[in-house]
C-alpha cells in the first residue's frame, strides 16, 4: 500500500513554496522597478545602455564607389546613403567611373566625363572635389578625395579602405584573400580601379517578424538614415576664458573660436563614423602632413577620457613655415560612431590653448 505524506507536512512544504515565490516576485518586481526608476531618473543612462524593441521598415544603406591608385596618391570616388535613392543612379555612377582616365606620370590628376545633369563643385582642404547628382527630392554627392600614398604594398592599402567603407555601414571586415571575390577591377587608362557596391540594413537581422532588438544609439542612426534628424544630446561644459561660441559647421554639435579674429584657433566638437586610423589620418592630411600606419598612431596617443567614456588624445604639428598649423584632439569611439574634440589654428597660439583645451575636454558632460 503506498505511504501518504502527513497533512503537516504538506502544509509546511505548501507555505515554503508560496514564500519562495513571493520572495521570487518581490526580486523581480524590485529588478524592473529599478530599471524603470534608472530610465527615468538617468536619460544619459537610458540613452548609453537601454534597449529598444520596436517594429520598423528596415532602413538599408548603399554605398558606391571606386579607389584608384596613382602614385603618389589614391584617389577615392564615393557615394553613399539610403539604398531606394543610391540604386538608381547606379547606372550612371559607373557610366562615370568608367570614364575616369589615369595617368602613369607621378601627381598628375586623373580627368573624367560628367554625365548628364550632373555638377562639379569646387574642393576643400578634405576634399578634391564634390560632384552633385540626382534630383532636387532625392539629392546625392560623390565624394573625390586625394590622400598621399607612402611606400607599401597596394592590395594592402585597397584593403584597408574597402574595410574602412565596409565599417562604415556596419559590415566586418573583409580579408586579403576575399578582396577580389567583393570587388571588381575597371581599367582607367594605363592604370586598374577598384570598384566597391556595399549595402548593409543597419537595424539588424529580425528576431520575430518585424521586431528588432537594437541600443538606443542604433536607433538614433535609423533615424539619420531616414532623414529624421533625432533630437541633439545636451551636452555641458565650462568655458575658457577668451573662447567664443560661435555657430557649429557641417556635423559639428558646438564650435568655438579663440585668439586672432582674422586666424582664430577653432575648436569644435563633432561626431561621425570611421576608424580610428582614418580619422587621425584626416586630420595629418590637414595640417599638411602624409599618412602613418595603426602602429605609430597608438604611439603617439595618449589616454584620458570624455563623457565618462574612454577615449585618446592627440598633437599633431604640421611641417614648419609661414602657415604651420597645429591640432590637439581627442577621439572618443561611441558604438558605430566617435566623438571629437578638437582644437585647430596656428601652431604657436594653438599649442598656448593646450591647457584650456585639456580643462575644457575634462568639463564636458552628456545630458
């Protein structure tokens, strides 16, 4: 005959069950309670860590382009932006691609045909030229810059670009021996370019239907994709004496001047995509001066940080004469983008800035 467990017992074993249980409820109700509480008490909080489940038409972002070798340079042809305005012009951006003509001779500059309807505009100290194309609903640029090529191996360098461009739209990195599977050749004269297509949806694979899973920082990039300018982070600091707030430039959340009126040293804080290799590149190619490789840049970086995030800091002084320039910045990467702060003029009244420059990095703050 089988044995019972006492009514006692059952009774003990019942109210050791419901105990756990309301302890587990307690645990969990005090979990998200918190959570809650964090979100609304800490927006910067919510906006570094929370995470967003919501229902959207994915976004998907297109890039074209082509890199050309011509010693001493590489040369770079690049358009990007939302695939359902890209895609059509596709035709057209290689009809023009194909146009481009390089030559074998040392600095000198390739020539191209623009087709219809296109324009070329002047460059800039980023820029060699920018070439505006589509329609007045659906506008585009094409990017054509020139970057000084030092000695090395060629499929190293076409590489290292194509994966620039591939992070760019949250793709990884290709290797060697997958460059020519990902990319074609054109030739351009006595001379081969690289031709690039890229396309990525940037709010991820779905996990249910249409719901998706990203960081509130992720979101913010959809939104830019689609046109939709998200709402600014406030962002605090002290000023230093002397140093003007004067209206931001293109991607630049704040800019200051300081100094000569007619050669005021500038500084800025700004956020965009990228490496760290090109970014610190970038800025050499400004004051005058050739690229370095990943290993002489993280010499030459020095830690500290801003926004409560880890960050580098860097001096690059261009080559002396009577216009020598001077950057101080600091490169904070954020996710799929980098915050900079960076402080550019004449390198004499620059580097008296240093000081300033460095309290002001220290008492920036995210709202």
């Amino acid at each position: 005959m089988a044995e019972t467990l006492p009514k006692t017992s059952l009774l003990r074993w019942g109210v050791r069950l419901g105990t756990w249980a309301f302890m587990f409820l307690v645990c969990l109700g005090l979990h998200f309670g918190l959570s809650w509480a964090q979100n609304i008490i800490s927006p910067a909080a919510r906006k570094k860590e929370a995470i967003a489940v919501y229902s959207v038409q994915r976004p998907k972002q297109r890039v074209l382009g082509a890199i050309a070798i011509a010693r001493p340079y590489g040369w770079f042809f690049k358009v990007s932006g939302p695939d359902e305005v890209v895609a059509p012009q596709k035709e057209a951006i290689e009809t023009f691609l194909k146009s481009l003509k390089l030559s074998s001779r040392p600095g000198e500059d390739p020539t191209w045909t623009l087709p219809e309807n296109w324009k070329q505009e002047a460059g800039n100290q980023n820029r060699f030229a920018t070439i505006q194309m589509g329609s007045s609903d659906a506008p585009l640029e094409m990017s054509v810059t020139r970057l000084a090529m030092r000695g090395g191996d060629e499929t190293e360098y076409r590489l290292s670009n194509v994966n620039r461009w591939r992070g760019e739209v949250g793709l990884k990195p290709l290797a060697a021996a997958d460059l020519d599977k990902q990319t074609t050749k054109l030739s351009a004269g006595p001379l081969d370019i690289t031709l690039v297509d890229l396309s990525a949806y940037l709010d991820g694979t779905p996990s249910q239907g249409d719901v998706y899973t990203r960081t509130m920082e992720e979101l913010e990039e959809i939104a830019r994709m689609r046109g939709e300018e998200p709402e600014p982070p406030q962002i605090r600091f002290t000023l230093p004496k002397g140093w003007k707030e004067t209206p931001p430039g293109q991607f630049q959340v704040s800019r200051f001047v300081v100094g000569d009126p007619d050669d005021p040293v500038e500084i800025s804080i700004s956020s965009a995509g990228g490496d760290l290799a090109a970014n610190v590149n970038r800025w050499r190619g400004q004051v005058g001066l050739e690229l370095v490789d990943e290993q002489e840049i993280a010499t030459a970086l020095s830690p500290t940080e801003v926004f409560d995030m880890k960050a580098g800091q860097i001096e690059i002084i261009g080559p002396p004469g009577e216009k020598q320039q001077a950057i101080l910045g600091v490169i904070a990467p954020a996710g799929r983008t980098n915050w900079f702060i960076k402080l550019k003029g004449p390198v004499q009244p620059a580097l008296e800035q240093k000081k300033n420059f460095e309290e002001f990095v220290k008492s920036l703050k995210m709202e």
